[in-house]
C-alpha cells in the first residue's frame, strides 16, 4: 500500500497536485512518462505493494535490514523481469539455463529487460583471477594467439586462444596443471637430519617398522652404504635414492630374523613412496604423516606461469603472456597503447611470424585499453590480471563487477544493484557514484539497494521499505525525490539521511596492554611492524586493498590463533574453503600473547549450506525446546525422547519430505518450483509427533514463530531464553526459528554467530576478529551492532573490527589507518591512535571522513 506522502508527492510530480510535500530545494525529478508499475507486490514480507518507480534514473532502495526492500528490487522486479525474458527462449533452450522463481505479484507494467550485480559470497578458486572474472583473460589469450610474436623455430600463429590459458588442457602445464605451484619433496624435507646414516633413519620420509628396514636391506643389495653419514654419500647415489622413478626388484635374505628365508624386495624412492602414500592410501593418518614432507613452491617448470612452453615462446611488444598477466594493469595499458593508438596497420596472416602491428592487433587492444582504463579509473590499476581472486578485498571484488557491466554496451535495460558501496572506503566510492551516473547516461535505469547514505543522497528517487523488519516492514513508505523523505516521520532512514541522528560520544577506554607484532610478510605488508591494543575497540581502516584484511583477518587470525588455539581458526560457516597456495604470513616475533586465552573470527559466510540448517539449529536454542518438548507429560507417556523432535532424522520427521517441509516440483520447460509437502504440509513432522504441544503449540508451532515472538513464548526456559534475548540484542527479532540457512543474508548470518558468542559464559581474554561487520547493515542496525561489540568489551574481551563506517570507526577507543594507497602502494600504517588523533592526520586520506563522523558525535 502507498502511504500518503507518496500519493501526495507522486501525484505532485505528474502536475495533479500543487501541495506535495516535497522540500524547496528538492532536485530535479525524473521523468515520470516512463515509469515501472507495481501493483499487489507480496514477495516474503511485502503487504501487497503498489508502487511507481522511474526508468531511466537512479533510484536507491532503503530501509532496514530485513525491511523487504530486496524483496522488492531483487525478489520482485528483477525475478519478473527474469521470468519475461525466460519465456522469450525456446522451450529446449530454457531447460539448459538456471531459471529463477516466479515472483508473488499482481502485474508489473513498464519493465524493461533487467540485469542483477547481487553480492558473492561463494568461496573462489584461486584458478580465478581478476583476468577471469573481467574476461579480460580471454581477449588476451586471442592477443597472444592471433596477434602475437612466434618464435623463429615454431610455425607462425600455430597455437589456438585456448593454448595461452592455465585453465584448459591444451594450455595447462603438465608439470602442475595449470596451478603454477608444485606441490613436491626436497632433499631438506625428506632428509632433515643429513648426519645421520641411512641405518640410523636419514631418510625420515620413508615409513617405519618392517617396510622400512626392508628398504635398507634392498640398498645394501644394490651396493649402496648405509653406515655412512647422508651428507657424505655421493650426490648422484642421493638423488637416485631419493628420487629415482625405477624400482628394481632384488633377492633380499633378512640379517633381523631368526629363520633368514630369503624373498623378493622392490624398492621405492623416497618421492615414489610419499606420492603413491598420498595418491592411494586408505589411511588419513598415512596420508598426514607423509604431507609433512611435501613443500609448495613456483613449478619448476613453468616457473610459475602455469603454461605450457610453447605458449611462452610467443611475445606481445617483447614479453609473454605471463609477464604481462603479471604487470599491474596501469602497467599493461601503458604497453598496449602504442598498438592501440596506430593509425594504418596492416593485415593480419597466419603465415606470418609476428601480427603486431595488423588490424587484428589493433582492434584487440583497443578493446583491451577501454576496459583498462574503467579499472584504472575506479582506483583498481595497482592490480594485475593474474591475481588470484581469493586475495582481493570485498571492495575490490565489488568494484571488478560493477566495471565489468560498464563496459558491456547495454542500453535501455535496468541495472539492479545489490549495495554498490559495499567493501568500499568512503574516498573509493566516490568514483562510484561517477560509474553509477555513467550508466544512466548511457540510457539504463539503476536501481541500487543502499545503506550508504551518501550514495542514498545522489540518487534522484528514493523508495524507502519499512518502518522496521520482518512483520514489521513490507511497506513503501515513500517512493519519490530524495528531499520528499524528510516529511516522512515514520522513516528509520530519514534521520541518517538528513544528518539529524545524533550518537552519543562514548567514554574512550584507554589500553594499558598490547599485543605486538613485529616484521610482518604477507601480500602487500613487507616488514611490517603492528601493535594492537588489547581491552579496547580497535577499528582498522583505509582504502580497499590497503592490506586491513590482510592483517586482522589473515595474519591475526593464523599467527595469534595458532599460538592461542593451537590451531588457525577455521572460518564460521560450513562453506567449502577456496584452494589458496598464497604462502603463509610471516612474522618475526609477537609480544603479548599471555594477555589472550582465545581468539574467534566472527565474518558473514553462511551458518550452512543447505535448508536444514536454521537459526534455531545454529545457536543452540533448539537443543534446550527439543528437550522441553520431550519433557511433557504427552511425551513422556509415549517414550518420546528429544530425538523424537529432530527434523533430520527418522522417527519423528515426516518421511514424505524427510523432514524439510517441502518437496521440488521439476518442470520440463518452466522453472522449477518448491511446493508444501503434502503429507505434513509444510510442518516437518509426522502427525504424531505434532499431537505432542506445549502451552497449545506444537514445535512446528515454535519453529515458524519469529524471534520476537518466541522470546516471550519460551521466557521460562532459561536456555531458549538467553539465546533469543541476544538475538534480539543484535537486531534480528524479525527471523523466524527455522528460517532457513539458505535464505539469511551475510550480515544476518554474522550477527547471529555474534549472538551465540554473546550467550557464552562471560570468561574475557578473547580476541574477537570482525572483517566489515556493517556490510549489508542499515544506520539504526550499526548502532544496535556497535551496542553489543561493546559489550564484549566491557567483559573483558578485545575487539578488533576492519571497517568503512565512519560512525563505528568515530566510536572506536583505537584506529589503525592503512595506506596510503591499495596493491604495492599500500601496506603500511600511516597513523594510529584515538579516533581524533587520526582524524587531524594529514596523510591519511581516512582523516577528513573521520573528522566529519566525529561531529556527529555530542
């Protein structure tokens, strides 16, 4: 439904009404002769919408975390736009593509095609790398291959694009398949102690108790000294027992039995023994044992490229494709433009031995400039086409994206934007703002769902969702100009957009201890030296790709986890890990240790894969309402355990849908959908198990009941209670106990792993690790988050967060600023030190948003 002010501005706008409560200095409004109609929108928490939105504008979705503003962009506009360009493909056609849902709504009129850029949170390949994920990797592949420098023995313009990528079988390197890092034995690793004798257990890799002795018998055999110390053994006899492919078969009479019956030996190198272990044994404890010896480094043979000899043999402007891969991409559109730049070329042949300078050159790399050049002008030209992606910062990550859809050329379509601005400094998303305008330019539509106010205040419409979440929400409250929203009262956005919420300046703690690490190595920190205060909450800030992540969420996280935990702690979330052969970070010494008992990395990857896993599952509360349930007198009557109310296992689930409540309808050429299972109809359970209630509820009952709700249903069980209090403590009163996993976004999904630690047992000495814990938060939800940070604090913890947001990094007790710039230009901490220390630093290019946050403050 539209509230009044909408209906006063919108019909303001369309010159039906002169009274429209729309300040004086309101900016100019778009055309409203195209606009996109919505009309009885009912998407999860949408109260039958209706709603006008303008094409060919900017528009900017607002509203809380779970007010439904998603559902309306995402799950409404962009799914039927979606649903309309499916049926326009053949039948056979559209059986092969991922089909989407069919949103819940009356009629959408004026809708374009649309086109969605929505956050990724998947966990990447390191065989991806910013070359892949902007394609720019292909058109160089078709450089190399069309218009490269073959060499003067091979035959000119020989080798295909695909020759030229790591990533297919006629490219990759035999040797290490493409990955550029071999996994392999060194003499040092199998042999750790060269003193020793090869009686005496040199050869450390090669297995124990009879096999072992069996192998020395075979060497003795052979002629070889097994008396000797290692080191004094002849290197050829080193190398052919340590690595030899062969395996000679010899008459072994044992010299440890009592009855020496002889028999046949074969002999294994050391190398043979440790693959054929790793490659085939039915034993972990085998495999574990033998990991110990392998050592990771560049291929021996591709030094690294990943690419097949002949592939490197070919040069562009004198290097080949791994050394321009491998230069910064400011670097690369500096060798390029010559070729790009030429005004007469010649024609391409494949006879010929170079085509540099021919039109099929030419029209590559200028295709490879333009794109270049939208990287470089989003700040991104310190990074290199063979990045991997599993190192790039959020921001990064999100600024390769949007520049990627830049240059496709589309026109009159809706660019449907998932928080543009998030991952990003404020100073980074500056060039933002520009790109977004580019792209109305060049005739699009762009619908943005923001939290960043400052990219809410340059957009020309505003459809802000609410007033809260969940049941609380489902509204449009305003759909007009930006300025329109400032008479909307019941807005939880309008005080942060007009600059009227006030935070309150909390006291500053002052450290009084420090952990500190000195000489720390990894991607772009070189030597670096670190000092964290601990007791207080330290906000780590600067520029996207400064190197933040790097140290809090890497180098904390793996050298102090280790030292704490015993072990680097595994990421939250049950998401399969990206292969990353980065080496480890290293760290010459760190000091404070005996100040920590324990160290958690709280970050937004999913509390779990599948549907099975929920909110209730994840926190623990639904241990304590299975045992509530099996504790009544109806189920003790029957024998019921708490067993007896686990969705996942026989018994007590509904066997139809074996417990997920819904059964997958597969169309043949529609989209396939998910329907109530039939049996239980949507309950879980068998019917059974559902007479079982407690207060008139069964625990399907309690399952589908919001936090809010369960909270005073389950106030007398104390476990269940205190879960759900810091559940609400964190904003989240909105989920329903079984939400699905898959459906929370990964700002829900971090503040519930907050709220589980927040429900431990008070113990202090821990160090908390949070990378942009704001990420996908509106204003009043960071207030709520910064709320329940300080808690930990004052309990004795210390927090350390890696943050954009001027408003948490001004609440901060401590900030470390990183720079100056992102890639080789970063690294480095250009000051530390209270949150106004920082703000009157003048080479931090934090300062002058810092200063701006701390005025907000009274």
């Amino acid at each position: 439904m539209l509230t009044n002010s909408f209906r006063a501005g919108h019909l303001a706008n369309l010159g039906m009404m002169s009274t429209a409560k729309i300040s004086p200095n309101t900016a100019p409004t778009p055309s409203t002769s195209g606009m996109v109609r919505v009309r009885g929108a009912q998407e999860n928490n949408l109260r039958n919408v209706d709603v006008d939105i303008p094409r060919d504008a900017i528009v900017a979705f607002t509203g809380v975390s779970g007010s439904g503003k998603s559902s309306l962009a995402f799950g409404t506009i962009y799914a039927e736009a979606q649903r309309r360009y499916f049926e326009s493909v053949a039948p056979y056609a559209r059986r092969l593509l991922s089909q989407g849902h069919n949103p819940k709504v009356e009629e959408i009129t004026g809708l374009p095609p649309a086109v969605a850029l929505q956050q990724r949170r998947g966990a990447p390949s390191s065989r991806s790398t910013v070359g892949t994920l902007t394609t720019l990797s292909n058109s160089m592949r078709m450089l190399f291959s069309r218009g490269g420098t073959y060499p003067e023995n091979a035959e000119p313009g020989s080798l295909d694009s695909d020759a030229f990528s790591p990533n297919t079988a006629a490219g990759a390197c035999r040797e290490c398949s493409g990955l550029g890092i071999a996994h392999t034995v060194t003499e040092d690793s199998l042999v750790p102690d060269p003193s020793l004798s090869i009686r005496d257990g040199a050869i450390a890799a090669w297995p124990g108790a009879w096999q072992g002795k069996n192998l020395r018998d075979i060497l003795i055999q052979l002629g070889y000294d097994v008396d000797v110390p290692w080191k004094k053994l002849p290197k050829k006899d080193r190398d052919w027992i340590l690595f030899t492919e062969e395996q000679p078969v010899v008459m072994i009479t044992p010299q440890r039995d009592r009855v020496a019956k002889p028999y046949k030996g074969r002999f294994w190198s050391a190398k043979s023994y440790v693959m054929h272990t790793l490659a085939d044994s039915g034993s972990a404890q085998m495999r574990e044992r033998v990991l110990a010896y392998m050592v990771s480094g560049p291929c021996p043979v591709c030094g690294g490229a990943g690419l097949r000899p002949e592939a490197l043999a070919v040069t562009f402007a004198g290097r080949n494709i791994a050394e321009l891969n491998g230069a910064t991409l400011a670097e690369l559109a500096g060798i390029i433009r010559p070729t790009a730049e030429l005004k007469s070329a010649g024609t391409a042949s494949r006879a010929a031995a170079s085509n540099e300078d021919t039109e099929v050159a030419v029209t590559i790399t200028r295709d490879l400039l333009g794109r270049l050049e939208v990287l470089i002008g989003l700040g991104l030209g310190y990074l290199s086409l063979s990045r991997a992606t599993p190192t790039l910062s959020p921001g990064e990550m999100q600024r390769l994206r949007i520049a990627t859809q830049l240059r496709s050329g589309l026109f009159g379509v809706i660019y449907v934007l998932d928080e543009p601005s998030a991952g990003l400094h404020p100073a980074d998303a500056e060039p933002l703002l520009t790109v977004l305008q580019e792209l109305k330019d060049a005739g699009n539509s762009v619908f943005v769902v923001e939290h960043n106010m400052d990219v809410v205040r340059s957009a020309e419409w505003i459809v802000d969702v609410g007033p809260q979440a969940g049941d609380g929400g489902g509204t449009v409250l305003y759909s007009g100009p930006v300025d329109g929203l400032a008479e909307v009262e019941e807005s939880a956005t309008r005080p942060f957009l007009f600059g009227e919420a006030e935070t309150a300046r909390p006291p500053r703690r002052t450290p009084d201890r420090w952990l500190r690490l000195k000489g720390i190595t990894r991607h772009n920190l070189s030597g670096l030296d670190a000092d964290i205060p601990l007791g207080v909450l330290t906000a780590v800030t600067g520029v996207s790709g400064s190197g933040k992540s790097t140290l809090v969420s890497q180098v904390l996280a793996e050298t102090v986890g280790h030292q704490v935990n015993g072990t680097a702690p595994e990421p939250d979330g049950t998401e399969e890990q990206a292969e990353d052969n980065d080496p480890a970070a290293q760290v010459r010494s760190i000091a404070g240790l005996e100040h920590l008992d324990r160290l958690v990395r709280v970050d937004q990857r999913p509390i779990g894969r599948t549907p099975r896993s929920n909110l209730a599952t994840y926190t623990g509360l639904f241990d304590a309402v299975r045992k509530l349930y099996a504790s009544t007198d109806e189920a003790r009557a029957r024998g019921y355990t708490a067993g007896r109310f686990s969705f996942n296992v026989a018994g007590g689930r509904c066997e139809t849908c074996q417990g997920e409540g819904f059964l997958a309808v597969e169309l043949l050429f529609l989209p396939g959908t998910y329907g109530p299972c039939p049996v239980c109809q949507g309950a879980r359970y068998n019917e059974e198990t559902l007479q079982v209630t407690y207060r008139g509820k069964s625990i399907a009952d309690v399952l589908d009941m919001r936090v809010e709700t369960a909270a005073e249903f389950l106030a007398d069980v104390p476990a269940a209670a205190r879960s759900l209090q810091t559940l609400l403590d964190v904003g989240l009163g909105y989920l329903r106990l079984g939400q699905p996993a898959t459906e929370l976004s990964g700002g829900e999904a971090q503040r519930i792993k907050l709220a589980t630690e927040l429900q431990r047992a008070r113990r202090g000495h821990t160090l908390y690790l949070l990378d942009e814990p704001t990420t996908g938060l509106h204003p009043q939800d960071v207030q709520l988050l910064l709320g329940q940070l300080n808690r930990l604090v004052d309990s004795g913890n210390t927090v350390v967060v890696v943050e954009h947001s001027m408003n948490v990094v001004a609440s901060a007790d401590w900030v470390i600023d990183m720079g100056p710039s992102g890639g080789e230009d970063g690294g480095k901490i250009i000051c530390a030190g209270t949150a106004d220390e920082v703000a009157g630093c003048a080479a931090s290019r934090t300062a002058p948003y810092l200063s701006a946050a701390l005025k907000l403050l009274r």
